[in-house]
C-alpha cells in the first residue's frame, strides 16, 4: 500500500514538473473570472453584435464616451499605437467601445469618432437599461456628473480595458496607460493559445 501511494505521489510530481507554467502577463491576469460574459448591443453602423461574433479574434472592450477629455482618446490611440506594434496580427485583434453615454453618443456620433482613432475600431451603444447592466457584468463603475447646463453633464468611469482570448473567454484586464508594447506582448501571447 505504501509503495503504490509513493508511486502515485511519484507520478503526480512528475505530472506537475511537465505542465507548462502560465503565461507572464504584462497586464492583470483575471482569468475565470465571471464578468462580461455576453452582450446584446449595436454597432456604428446600426448592425447588432454580441461577443461570439468577434470569435477567433482577442477583443478589446473599453467603456467610455465621445466627450470624454481626456481617458477614452487617449485609451483609443494607446490601442491604435498597440495594432501598429502587431503588425499582420493586428487583424486578429477587435477593439470595441462601449458607450456609457447613450443619450447623447449617437450611431452617427460613434460612426465619425471611433473609426478615427483606427478603421476597424467598432463603436457600440445600447440603451441606458443595457448600458448599466452591461457595465454592471463587467464590474465597471459610472456615474453622471452634472455640468452647469443638463448638456454638459461629464461621466466619471473605470478606465481599464477588459481583453477576451479567441476562444472568447475573458483574460485580462488592461489598466489604463498601460504603454503599447506592453499590451501588444499580452496580445501575442493569447493570439499564440497562451
């Protein structure tokens, strides 16, 4: 008895020296977490999308809005610098912006401002109901911050990107300014089944 249990110890320490060690990512590894499973919204161009049409691809979804000063722009041309860096693997990459501002950031209005920081960026809305339930899955936080008129209103918000694998299941969280050539490595390595 003892000497099968040795040999089963035996083979289970051989078992863990073989499996490859996790990846080393730059950015915050969340894998398994319970976030952001799906969506139902719409895109720039009026068509609806879910996650699973982006399957295949690693998918960057960010939360923000077109009038935002400073995070969302900023955010936007980080991920278009991070495209440039992956070269022929920028096509297997889909950036996503999820707006937190429907009432006033329009299929229009997304239209002519995501697709400016980079052609394949894909701007989507939902309803305010969707919107908060959305950013509620993904444990990203907003709230409306009045202005001195009711149009003026900002909209303080989580500013980290969340990142599926091609497979479709969340992996990692970006944090903001994180600098490109970080987040084209994390890229690369879920593009290559890590």
């Amino acid at each position: 008895m003892k000497k099968a249990l040795a040999l089963l110890l035996a083979f289970g320490l051989l078992l863990a020296g073989c499996s490859e060690p996790p990846p080393a990512f730059k950015s915050t590894d969340i894998s398994g977490v319970d976030w952001g499973k799906d969506f139902a919204l719409t895109d720039h161009t009026g068509q609806p999308r879910r996650l699973a049409d982006y399957r295949g691809k690693a998918v960057v979804v960010f939360f923000g809005y077109t009038q935002c000063p400073d995070v969302c722009p900023t955010t936007l041309a980080g991920m278009s610098e991070t495209l440039k860096l992956l070269g022929d693997d920028a096509a297997r990459v889909q950036v996503l912006f999820v707006t937190l501002d429907p009432a006033r950031d329009t299929e229009a209005l997304l239209a002519q401002y995501v697709p400016q920081f980079n052609p394949s960026f894909v701007g989507l809305y939902g309803d305010e109901a969707a919107t908060a339930a959305l950013a509620k899955d993904f444990k990203a936080f907003f709230t409306k911050v009045p202005g001195s008129s009711p149009d003026t209103y900002t909209i303080d918000h989580s500013t980290g990107s969340y990142v599926y694998d091609p497979q479709g299941r969340l992996r990692l969280l970006l944090r903001h300014g994180e600098a490109p050539e970080s987040v084209a490595v994390d890229l690369k390595l879920l593009l290559a089944g890590k």
